[in-house]
C-alpha cells in the first residue's frame, strides 16, 4: 500500500506529531472542502468558502485527538491562514 493511501485511511483519533499538524489539518480540510487537490495552506477558512456547519465538521474531527479535545470553533478564526491554525494545533500536542 502506498503511503499516501495509508495516510488517507489513518483513523481519526491518532494523535499526529507536532510537525505533522500541518499536514493532519490540511487533509481534514481537503476531506470537509471537497477539493479536487491539495488544500494551498496559505489559504484561509472564508478563502474557502466553507460555511459554519463545515467549520463545526472540522472542530468535531480534530477533537478526536486528545491534545485538542477542548478545540471550540472560537479557537479557530476564519479569516486566518490555515498555517497560523496548524501552529496553534502544533503547540497544543507539544504542551500535552
């Protein structure tokens, strides 16, 4: 199995290594966006166009891993680049 199959099919709940944040939070926002390509990580939530109930998806699917069970959809700024959340998300596992 390729190893970007077995990074498709990881189950929620794994907790990613700080350096992989980014990557984890791109792939959830690819699945949620429904996108045809990689999710650019300079863009933001709004650049998106994705709505609230998206948004909510997504909180609802980070919170899976332990470091970010108490992850709130205020935690996340729409208007923010999705590499600004994926260090906000990295320094949380760092701190668990």
């Amino acid at each position: 199995m390729p190893p970007e199959a077995a990074e498709e099919d990881a189950p929620l709940g794994v907790e990613p290594a700080p350096e992989h944040a980014q990557q984890h939070l791109l792939d959830l926002v690819g699945r949620i966006a429904d996108t045809d390509g990689p999710v650019p990580p300079t863009r933001t939530w709004a650049g998106l166009c994705l709505g609230e109930y998206d948004l909510v998806r997504l909180v609802c699917d980070l919170r899976q891993v332990p470091a970010w069970r108490d992850l709130t959809t205020a935690d996340l700024d729409p208007h923010r680049p999705l590499t600004v959340w994926a260090k906000e998300l990295a320094a949380r596992l760092q701190a668990a």
